[in-house]
C-alpha cells in the first residue's frame, strides 16, 4: 500500500513499480464516516479509472 499519493508523476512512477493498491488525495478526498458502509462499491470504480488513466 502506498499512501499519500497526491500528483500525476507521483501515480505514474507507482505504475512503474507495479503497485496496485494507494491511497491520497490524488485518488480520492476523505469522506465522512456515515459514507464508511458504501466506500467498497465506489473504491473498486475509482482503482479501475486510476489503473485505466
């Protein structure tokens, strides 16, 4: 996992090292808590944009 992913360059030197699985602003904000139970469905959304970008 790598955290604190926050610019393009950032995201394209992770795709260079083959890491599948981040986190930062550059990926998605914070949300509140009450959205914890729906964040799976819109995680796997998000992944595939940023593996497809």
């Amino acid at each position: 996992l790598i955290e604190g992913v926050e610019t393009d360059e950032q995201l394209a030197l992770i795709r260079e090292l083959d890491i599948d699985k981040i986190q930062g602003f550059h990926v998605g904000r914070p949300a509140p808590a009450a959205n914890f139970r729906t964040r799976p469905a819109t995680y796997k959304r998000t992944l595939s944009i940023v593996k497809s970008a």
